[in-house]
C-alpha cells in the first residue's frame, strides 16, 4: 500500500511531467463517470465455445475446421508422422508418441480437401520421387500441389486415407517415408499401409472456421440468422434496466468491407452494429467499439479470426496499415453517433509475437486515424503474456483522453488450480486491485477493466461463493478510473452470461 506522501510525490511528480510537456497536447485531466458496461461477445465476432449450436448445420466434417490440429498414426507400423525438427524436410512415420512436430494444422480447402501445415507452418506437398515432404512456404489456397483428399472410413470416422495432389493414396513404405503410390482400392484392414488413424487434437472455432465451414453458398445465411437473433432491441432494454450504462462491442476487421469482405468472411456485420447503435442511443447506452480480430491475427485465438492459430499481425507494415483503416472506417460512421464513447484500437495482442515498438507504432497512427473524426476515448489494449501490466503506461499518457485495458480473469491459468473461493477473492483484492492500482497515475491514461467474469477455476461452488466473488471483484474493478465490462452477456456457459448470473441473483449491481 502506498502512504499518503507517496501519493502525494507521485502526484507532484504528475504535475512536473505536464510542465515539462508544455507544447504537446495536454492530456484531459477530468475524470469520466466510469462505466458499468458488458461485453457483446460472440455477436460479430464467432466464438464457438459461447455459441457452440451456430456449427450445428455445417454439413460435412465439422470437426475438421481450418485450424483443427490432428496427429497421424499409421495403422502398419504403429508410428506417428512426424515433421522432423518442425518442417523443412521429408515426412517421416517414425514416431512412437507424438506432440508438436507430429501435429498437423489444416486449411480446409473444400469439405473434403485440406492442405497440412506442420509445426513451422510449412505445407504438405510431394517431391519429385512422389515422397511426403513439408518444405512448401506458398500460402495458396488453389495450389493443387499442397492439395490432398482427406478420405474417411464409413463405421470409423477416425480411420482415414489420403489421396495425395497426383491421385494415388500416401503409404508408409519399408524406410517409414511416405509415397503417393497406393491404388484406391482398400479393404480398410491393419495390413493396409495407406490407412491412418487420426486424432483431433484441437478445433478452432472463431468466425474464419464457421464461414468457411458452411461455404460461400451457405456462410451468408447461418451468419445473418446469427446477428438477427443473438443480440436484438430487448437485450438493450435489459442492459438499461439492469444498472449497466454501456456495451463492449468486439467486431473483426472484415467489418469495414461491409457486403464484400474477402473470403471466407460474409458481409452484414457492419448493419448489424447500425442496429446496435440505434438501440444504443434509444435506451441511453454507451458504446465502446473493440478491433477483436485483426488482419494476420493479433493472437492465437478463435476470437482473433486466425485461419490456423498462426499469428503475423504486425510483422508487416501492411497490416499495420490495413488496421489504421478499419480504425478510421469505423471511427468516420459512427463519428456523428451519440452514443460512441471509446475507440478500442485492438484486443489482446500477444507477446512476444506482437512485438511493443511494433504495437506502439500501430496505436500512434490508429489514434491520429480516430483524431480525424471524433475526440471520443482511445482505448490501447494491454498485450498479454508479459509481466509488467504498465508496460504502456507511459506511452499512453502521451495521448489525450487515452484508456488502458487490462483484463482480469482468475481461470486459464494453473495458479488458480487448487484455490478455495476466498483464495480467489484474496488474489482479486491483493494482486488485481495492486495492478489497478499501479496502472493510475495522475494525468495517465485512464484505466478500463475490459473484461472479467464470475467464475473460477474451482468447481462445485455455491451460489453464494458465486456472490461473494463477484461482489468482491465489482468491488475491486470499480475503482478503475474507466470503468469495468463483463465477459459476456450471453453464453451457454451460465457463469459467463451476465444475463443469466443477474436474472437468477447471481450479480446484484
Ligand atoms: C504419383 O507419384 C508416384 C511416385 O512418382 C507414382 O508412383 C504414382 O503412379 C503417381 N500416381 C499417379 C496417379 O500418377
Ligand atoms: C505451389 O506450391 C509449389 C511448391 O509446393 C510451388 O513451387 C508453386 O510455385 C506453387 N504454385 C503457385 C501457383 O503458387
Ligand atoms: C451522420 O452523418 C451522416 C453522413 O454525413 C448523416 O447521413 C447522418 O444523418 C448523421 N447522423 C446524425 C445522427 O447526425
Ligand atoms: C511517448 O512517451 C514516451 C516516454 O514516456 C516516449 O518515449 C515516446 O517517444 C512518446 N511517444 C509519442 C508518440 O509521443
Ligand atoms: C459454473 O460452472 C460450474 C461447472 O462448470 C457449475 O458447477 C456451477 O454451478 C456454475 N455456476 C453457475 C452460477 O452457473
């Protein structure tokens, strides 16, 4: 805890950074009311593990979504394919026990074509001798020579066979390389060395899966079902009526090309936040506009709408570039709209694969973009994996009416394995509180917890566990000189709906 000439040296401190900063803008010093907000998760941008019934009607191997990772087992020798030292060379079925390099991550051509990507992203392809090897680095989705037929045995859908880019199927020959050699006829048994078997070691279920997933002919309609009925009007009546004064919208970057994003992506996300806006402004309600998913992806994650979990978002200055755009896109629609309050620049960049100069040059340029059109809040989201929250604390203050989001979740994490109910809150009211506390300096950035939940670890809490810990993080966050936003409104998961959690006397606010 700091003491009261602490407090007062930093504030002094404060006041000798403007003085030195005299001829920059100044940063606004008076303070908003903050906002009690919820998140509109899993809206516009698809997390399946919120919304798992909008896959329900992908008609031919739903479980094998861009970015599924499967591992291969040859039915003759037993081994794993494995892409030794992570790629770059032959394909070997050498493997007794698998984990990265005989992990295979897949592109989902049609519904029954994939390309492989392997541990360093390189792609499936056959050299000259007709072997398996992954040393192609063309990302191309009509390159039939990464292009392989994923067969399925009828009885046992994880008995598979792959007919390779020249029509003959993959065999593990004698030497355990693989060659596109075998004929189509099969009798499925454990002699034949074309048959694998095949285990989905994890699914991606973000908005590339799903609309790919359904395909150009169908992805339109199951994405404009979504945003008719997920989120309407009423949902905005019980905001306001329930003590929140605004939402956290996440939105993903195809946004901006309204009817024609570039495939898989359909178009109607941009009218379906038209609508947000005028409920919004209806029923008095603030709303914060958060880039969830960004071009080359931000982070690893189905919400960032990554194709396969690689993330390259910032390496380039493209997508730099491209990002800027959305940004002022955005910022130039809802600009003249009442109810805008705060840009979020991006969510959740995640180091080290975003690097912060690279980030800090991004959130530069995407707050002049919004300056063009509005003064509403600049939200600079924390990267995470790093251990110092105020990392942007300084850079931020450089901006006027800036805000730093943090995020606070006690799950996802193994520390939090093993903690009783008053260990969770004593973790809130000590270390969350402490970062809270760190991260508000006079004439800083603002700070916004922009997303937590009502939920741990631990299973078999009571509902009144659930109150006491969520009264003691409302408690905690509510000090944040932004304001707060619960991860979500809605989800099948009912600790992570605050509709549910408030309906049923979970969360009072
Ligand atoms: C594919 O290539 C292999 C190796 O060169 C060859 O044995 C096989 O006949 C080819 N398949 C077809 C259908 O041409
Ligand atoms: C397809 O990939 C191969 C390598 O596997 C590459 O040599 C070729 O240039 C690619 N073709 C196209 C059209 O990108
Ligand atoms: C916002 O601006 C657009 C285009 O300039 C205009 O059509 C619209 O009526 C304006 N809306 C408000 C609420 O001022
Ligand atoms: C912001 O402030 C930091 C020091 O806190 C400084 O190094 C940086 O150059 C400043 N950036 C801008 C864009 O003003
Ligand atoms: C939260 O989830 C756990 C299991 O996942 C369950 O035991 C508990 O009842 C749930 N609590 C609420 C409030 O839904």
């Amino acid at each position: 805890m700091m003491s009261h000439l602490q407090l007062l040296l930093l504030f002094l401190s404060g006041i000798a950074s403007i003085s030195q900063s005299a001829g920059r803008e100044a940063p606004s010093n008076h303070l908003p009311t903050p906002v009690k907000a919820v998140n509109l998760g899993a809206w516009l941008v698809t997390e399946g593990w919120i919304t798992p019934n909008l896959f329900d009607e992908i008609p031919v191997n739903k479980d094998l979504l861009d970015g599924t990772q499967i591992q291969l087992k040859s039915v003759t020798n037993n081994n794993y394919l494995s892409a030794d030292n992570g790629g770059g060379s032959t394909i070997v079925a050498s493997k007794s026990s698998a984990s990265g390099w005989e992990t295979f991550n897949l592109w989902r051509i049609t519904e029954t074509t994939f390309q492989f990507r392997v541990f360093n992203w390189q792609f499936l392809g056959l050299d000259d001798g007709g072997r398996l090897v992954a040393t192609s680095t063309s990302s191309d989705d009509s390159n039939a020579s990464h292009t392989f037929e994923l067969v399925r045995n009828q009885e046992d859908p994880n008995r598979i066979r792959i007919k390779a880019p020249n029509g003959s199927f993959l065999e593990v020959n004698s030497d355990e390389f693989l060659i596109a050699d075998y004929p189509e006829k099969t009798d499925w048994g454990n002699d034949d060395p074309s048959v694998f078997l095949m285990t989905n070691v994890r699914q991606l279920q973000g908005e590339f899966q799903v609309t790919n997933g359904y395909g150009p002919d169908k992805a339109k309609s199951a994405m404009t079902n979504h945003w008719n009925s997920f989120i309407v009007e009423e949902d905005f009546k019980f905001i306001s009526e329930n003590g929140l004064t605004a939402v956290r919208i996440p939105v993903g970057w195809w946004i901006k090309y309204d009817e024609n994003p570039p495939r898989p992506f359909v178009g109607g996300s941009l009218q379906a936040l038209d609508r947000a806006f005028s409920w919004a402004e209806k029923y008095g309600i603030k709303v914060i506009i958060d880039l969830q998913a960004a071009p080359g992806s931000q982070n690893v994650w189905d919400h960032s709408g990554t194709r396969d979990g690689s993330q390259s978002w910032g390496q380039s200055d493209d997508t730099i570039d491209q990002t800027v755009e959305v940004i002022d896109f955005l910022t130039s629609r809802y600009a003249n709209r009442s109810a805008l309050y705060a840009m979020e620049l991006l969510n959740e960049p995640l180091a080290p694969g975003v690097a912060l100069d690279r980030l800090e040059k991004y959130y530069g340029a995407a707050y002049e973009a919004v300056r063009k059109h509005s003064d509403v809040y600049v939200m600079m989201s924390n990267r995470l994996g790093i251990s110092d929250t105020t990392e942007l604390l300084h850079f931020a203050g450089n901006f006027s009416r800036s805000v730093i989001d943090v995020h606070y979740y006690n799950v996802f994490s193994s520390i939090f394995q093993g903690m009783t109910v008053q260990q969770n809150i004593d973790y809130v009211k000590k270390y969350h509180a402490a970062s809270i506390q760190s991260l508000t300096i006079p004439n800083g950035p603002l700070v916004f917890v922009g997303e937590w939940v009502d939920e741990m670890e631990m299973r078999g809490a009571s509902k009144e566990d659930y109150q006491r810990f969520g009264a003691a993080q409302l408690e905690v966050y509510g000090k944040a000189t932004f304001g707060w936003a619960y991860w979500t409104l809605k989800n099948v998961q009912t600790n992570w709906s605050l509709e549910w959690m408030i309906q049923n006397g979970y969360i009072n606010l």
